[in-house]
C-alpha cells in the first residue's frame, strides 16, 4: 500500500490517529462526568452490582447520587457483564473516560481502513453520529468496530471476522440480528461467531445463571418502554402489526440482496424493535469514503452519505428514507453503468 503523496504511511497516520483518538475521548468524558446521563453509568452500575444487574432501584440509586432524572433501564444480556465488568471494578471517575477513549480509538481504526487518506478518517470524531455515541459511553462505536474490522477480514480470516461478529452480537444482539442472512455461504465465519457466542454465555454464567431469566423479564419491561422513547426504527411510524411487517420485510430485503455492511446495519433498522441514529456509526466510514469520492461513488451515494454524517437520520421518517436509499443504489449504479447512445463508438452522446 503506498503512502499518500504528502503524508507519512498508512501505518503511522493510523498510529497517530489512533493515539489522538484515545486522547480526545478520553478527556471529553472527564469533562462530562456530573453533566447529562450517559448510557455507560448504567453499564458501569450494573457491572458493579453483578448480582443485582437488572434492579432498577441500582440505576436509580446512582441517578439520584448524581441528581440526574429520566429512566434509564438496563437491557443488555448477561453476556455484556463480561465486558461491562472489568470498567465496573475502576472508579466511575476512571472508568468512563477509560471506556470512551478505547471505544473511541478502536473505532477509528477499524474506520481508517474504509477511508482515503488516511487521516480523514478523524473528521468521523466531528460527525452527531459518533460524537454523541462517544459522549453518552454508548455500546455502538464497540459494536461498529467489530463490524468493520469483520468486514474487512472476512475473506482473508473468516475464523477471526467470526469471533469479532459473536463478540458484537453479545453486546448489542440487535446489531447482528440479520448476520446470518448477510453471511449467508460463509460457513467459517458462521461457525465461529456461533462457537463465540456459546463461549460467551457459558463464561456469562459466572454472574449467575438467574441472570438469564432476570435478562428476559427486562426485556419485556423495556418493551413496554419502547413507544415512549426517542427511536429511529421506521416502524416507529405507524402503530400495528401490518405496518411493522411490512419494514420488518424492507429489512431482510436489504440484508438479503446486498449482502453487505450497508444492508446489515440498515436492515437492522428494520428489523430491531429500537435503534438511535448512533447505531448507525457503523456505516460513517462507508458514508465519508462516498463524500470524498463523490465522483467515482456518484451523486446518490454522496447525498446518502451526507444525510447520515450531518446527522439528518435522526427521525423514523428519515431512516425510512436512507433504507429506501439504500434499496434504490443497485438499480442506479446499474442505470449509470448502462452505455449512453455513441459510447465506446469514438462518438459523444448527443452527436448527429
């Protein structure tokens, strides 16, 4: 891989990039502890009361220690706890700026390897999407680099993109709901983020074999919840079984004819029952390479790519419509690669 023209290589932008990543997330969640209520006091809560993860009276003990408000359920499968954990054992002091900077800088690794130059990929860091998912210690700059990483070696070491996918998947399951559909023929892989998720829950049960049903009665709360709260999910849109069926069906759709990132993260939308614009941090590098090569990607993919990295998805209608996108940019390529009259033939297009 040659370095680009002006700059050190590859290797040593990503290095940096990385160190600098480690830095900024670092020092901007010290600056928010006591400000606001981000998601990884709830995850730092429930890895610290182990045995009692899914009591709301925990999180609500916190909150109130901070003088925070709302209600903030924990809903992650007991297989978060392994991760969750080791944070859990640090002060919250220490433990959240920790967790941030390493999500952060392990994001934008994974992220460097979609993008050209290099060093753009730090304009990420700026972008709602991944700003705010940093800032509120959110589970999805974790998952995103697992499905980028994955992604980038899933031909190369399809045991290794497996065991990142089964990793993803035992942190945020709804992220990687439709894996199998988009990985579908790549039995390696499969097998290994079958083998991991096994792996996962079996160590899970370290905290407890009562938190498994204890996960399951939380998520029916939660369910409970999920109308009320702020969501992107197009079947946000309308209320009733039909309508939900009909996006649930735009998702596997999406999955199954791309076959790609773009059709995991954006079926997912679909699919899941709740999602927030920052699980969509995945698809960022994908949505700034299509920027920055506009002309090769085309104006479609361009827009599509600004919309999500302005942080224009932020509504049930608007993610309808980046899934509708997304299910409209095969026919276009197709209709941009389609000859115009006098192609190929030593005659403009237009020519008498």
């Amino acid at each position: 891989m040659r370095p680009t023209a002006g700059f050190p290589s590859d290797n040593l932008q990503r290095a940096a990039l990385t160190a600098a990543a480690f830095v900024a997330g670092y020092a901007l969640s010290a600056w928010r502890i006591g400000h606001g209520a981000p998601d990884f006091y709830v995850f730092w809560t429930a890895g610290r009361h182990w045995r009692t993860p899914y009591d709301p009276s925990v999180v609500a003990h916190l909150l109130a220690q901070l003088r925070l408000h709302g209600v903030w359920p924990f809903a992650y499968p007991p297989t978060f706890l392994l991760v969750a954990w080791p944070f859990a054992q640090l002060p919250l002091r220490l433990a959240y700026p920790l967790w941030t900077g390493l999500e952060m800088s392990l994001f934008l690794l994974a992220a460097s390897y979609f993008v050209r130059p290099v060093w753009t990929t730090a304009l990420l860091a700026l972008t709602p999407v991944v700003f705010f998912a940093a800032m509120l210690g959110q589970t999805s700059l974790l998952t995103g680099a697992a499905m980028l990483a994955a992604w980038r070696f899933r031909d190369a070491r399809p045991a290794l993109a497996g065991v990142l996918l089964g990793v993803a998947a035992c942190i945020k399951p709804q992220a990687l709901i439709l894996a199998p559909v988009v990985f579908w023929g790549r039995w390696r892989l499969l097998g290994c983020m079958a083998v991991t998720g096994v792996v996962m829950a079996l160590a899970s049960l370290g905290f407890g074999w009562r938190r498994w049903p204890e996960w399951l009665h939380a998520m029916t709360a939660f369910q409970a919840l999920v109308p009320m709260t702020d969501r992107i999910n197009p079947s946000a849109l309308m209320p009733g079984i039909g309508w939900s069926f009909a996006v649930g069906a735009l998702g596997l759709w999406l999955a199954a004819s791309s076959r790609d990132l773009v059709g995991l993260v954006a079926g997912a939308l679909c699919v899941a029952p709740y999602a927030h614009a920052y699980d969509l941090a995945a698809l960022t590098p994908l949505a700034l390479g299509w920027l920055i090569e506009w002309r090769r990607a085309g104006w479609a993919r361009a827009l599509t790519g600004g919309a999500l990295l302005s942080g224009l998805i932020a509504t049930p209608l608007a993610a309808l419509g980046l899934c509708a996108a997304v299910a409209a940019l095969p026919a276009m390529e197709r209709w941009r690669r389609v000859p115009r009259p006098g192609a190929g033939l030593g005659v403009e297009a237009g020519t008498p």
